[in-house]
C-alpha cells in the first residue's frame, strides 16, 4: 500500500457533474489499496469571480482581505467532494490548508510554503480515510490565512507529496498531457512521454500553464514522481521525472510564450556597483517579478538597464522606479515573450541563430533575448506571439518526433 496524490483543477470540479466524476477517479485509485490525498481548486471561474466582487468595492483591496476572500473557493470544493465520496460509501474528510498543516511566509497574495506538519492528514490516512486537502492556500506561523498566487493548487499537490514521501503525485486537468506547444494555438503541437524536471521548469517559468513553476520546483528538489494527465479522458499523460528515458535525442522539446509582458527601461542612473542591488531589492520587496535584464553603460558615470515584467506589476513598479534619484523610466507594453526549451541544445550549437533567422524570415523584430543553457526567450510585439509560435514549432519539426530528431 502506499501513498498517491491527485490534483483536480478548477475545470475538473467546475460542476456537480464534474465533482461526481472527480469522486469515481478517487475510488478507483483508492481500492487499487492506496492511501489517497485529493488536492482541489476552486469550482471552475470561482477564483475570477471574487476578484470580480472585490474590485465592485474597490480598485486597490487589501492584499490581507483578498486571501480571506480567495481562499473560500476552495473551501467549496472540498465539502462538495467529501459528501461526494461520503455518498459512495467511502470515508473521506476535507481539511482546509492550515488544517492540513501548511504553514507558509507572510507574504499575501504570492505566498511560499515554509513547512507541512503531516500529523493530521497521516492520521486520517491511517483511519482509512481520503483526505481532501484545499489547495491554493495556507496559514502563517501567526494565524494569518495566505494564498500561493495563481496555479498554487499544483504546489501544495506536490508539496504534500514531497512531506508524505507519496509513491507519486497525479496532476489531473483539462489536456492530456504536457505538449510541445499550447495545442489551443497550434493544433500540430503533440503530446511529450516524458519530460525532465529542469525542461518541464523551464516550460513552466515561460509560460505554459499546465503546471505551477514552484509545483516543479518542489517535484525537482524533493524527487516527485508526477504525471500530468487528463481528468476526464482515460489515457497515460506526461511523466515528469529526473532522467528521462525516451525523446532525449530532441535538440528543442517545446515552445512556450505568454503575453501581457511590459518592457521597462531606466535612464540617468548611476553607474555604480551597487545600481542593479538597489533597483531589483526594491522590486523584489514589492514582490516583483523581473525576468529577463540588460544592462548599458552609456558613459563612466551613468548607465541605463531595461528589464521585463507582466503588465499587470508595471503601476507597482513605477512607484517603486520613481523613488530613484535622477532616473528616467520608459516602457514600452503590447509585448510578449516567446521562449524554446530543450535540453539537446547544450551539445547543439547555432539554434539560438536558428531561432533568430526564422523570426527574421516572419518579418519579426526582436525587443529582447534571454539565454540559459536549455532555453532562449525572446521579447516580441503581441500582436506577433502566435505567428512566431506556429513557425518555431514548423521549423524545429515538433509535430513529428521522427524529423525533431534531426533538425540542425
């Protein structure tokens, strides 16, 4: 016997019908003799629409306020899944996250989880219940409700496995699987096998949202077994593990892109070694998050730096921006980032050339470029994202494992 997690995404408990159908996917893993823990979301756009009560009441609500609101989605589910299951004859119990034991920092809105206390939930699993644990959310070591930000749901799944030292954790959704590209974009994009952790990292810090990028994290460092699969149809998914086994002759393993980005750039500041650790701290503090960062010195005394963030951060970051003596700041927005992800590119030279030579034959500038060894993120204009995305994918040959192999 031992231990599997499931996560069931919003969709997935979108509907009573739904939840009956998540409640038969737990007993047929339950009398396979598992213990089982069950993570949920909030009822499909639950989510969206208490943000959408709050902003009746007021443009900038309390980050505080916010999570009291936020986490009572989950509450939902949880109750509604529990009587499912009470309902097939099964023992089941729900627990809200600071039930479970999840402790996480002080930080409202985007929060991390510090520590799992798994007293509880063992104990359940051990009077042979199922236990069903709300995602999303968590308490402070001083009684304050937290959320983990949007997606966090994957992160307390594999979080929960990694303190529970689970046999395997499944991520059921709305797809079957991680693709080589977001198939609601481009429909030659094909389900992976099996992707590794740094990959599947990668792929989720870009952009593609089948899995929360600390849900990876988590899974990477504490050695997750996960498996991203469909909830509703009943086909093997995407393993996400460290060595993987097949495909790893595959130069690029997927495309990831996402819009809304903002490009900022500051002028007139000083040119000195302590710049960059003033502005980023700054950012940081506020929560920020700053991907990819160039850097010019336009003369010994005075430098400028430019930096990407999600369009929704650029009014905190102007504030932030605007405490800078002497600086001026510019941005630009309507962008996107369009990122290539594989681990072949190591041993490959000239792929970033590649890239760069087929967004030039579309007629597509770009704004930015940001390189890692496994990846190359490029910051376009908007109105180009798919475009760019639908010949990457045709050039690098994505949609047929056989010609990706020997794309040079």
């Amino acid at each position: 016997m031992g231990i599997i997690v499931q996560k069931f995404g919003g969709t997935s408990v979108g509907s009573i019908e739904r939840i009956q159908h998540v409640a038969n996917r737990v007993v047929e893993e339950a009398k396979k003799g598992n213990k089982v823990v069950v993570v949920v979301s909030a009822m499909g756009k639950t989510t969206d629409e208490l943000v959408d009560l709050a902003k009746q009441i007021s443009d900038h609500p309390s980050k505080r306020e916010m999570d009291m609101l936020l986490s009572t989605g989950e509450q939902v589910s949880i109750a509604l899944l529990a009587m499912a299951l009470h309902e097939k004859g099964c023992k089941a119990v729900s627990l809200t996250g600071w039930q479970a034991g999840i402790t996480t920092e002080e930080m409202h809105g985007n929060a991390r989880i510090m520590n799992i206390d798994t007293t509880r939930i063992r104990r359940h699993l051990d009077e042979g219940a199922i236990v069903i644990v709300a995602g999303f959310q968590g308490v402070t070591e001083t009684g304050e409700i937290t959320t983990l930000g949007r997606g966090g749901s994957d992160t307390t799944a594999v979080a929960l496995a990694a303190a529970l030292k689970a046999d395997k954790c499944d991520i059921y959704t709305d797809v079957t699987g991680v693709f080589t590209t977001d198939p609601r974009y481009v429909k030659t994009a094909r389900k992976i096998k099996e992707i590794s952790y740094d990959e599947m990292l990668e792929l989720a810090n870009l952009g593609a949202g089948v899995l929360h990028p600390r849900a990876v994290e988590f899974a990477k460092n504490y050695e997750v077994l996960l498996e991203v699969r469909s909830s509703m149809e009943r086909e093997s998914g995407t393993i996400v593990k460290e060595e993987v086994s097949m495909e790893q002759h595959l130069i690029v393993r997927g495309i990831a892109f996402e819009d809304q980005v903002t490009k900022v750039t500051v002028y007139g500041i000083k040119h000195n070694l302590y710049t960059l650790p003033t502005i980023f701290t700054a950012l940081a503090n506020r929560g920020i998050n700053v991907d990819i960062i160039i850097q010019s010195a336009t003369n010994s005394e005075e430098a400028s730096v430019s930096f990407s963030i999600h369009t929704q951060d650029l009014p905190e970051t102007l504030q932030v921006l605007q405490s800078l003596e002497g600086a001026n700041v510019q941005y630009e927005s309507g962008l996107a980032k369009v990122s290539i992800v594989g681990s072949g590119m190591i041993s490959n030279p000239g792929v970033a050339a590649k890239m760069f030579e087929i967004l030039a034959n579309q007629g597509i500038e770009i704004k930015m470029v940001s390189t890692s060894e496994i990846k190359i993120s490029t910051v376009i204009d908007e109105e180009n994202m798919v475009r760019a995305v639908e010949a990457l994918h045709e050039a690098f040959g994505l949609a047929d494992e056989a010609k990706a192999a020997h794309v040079k």
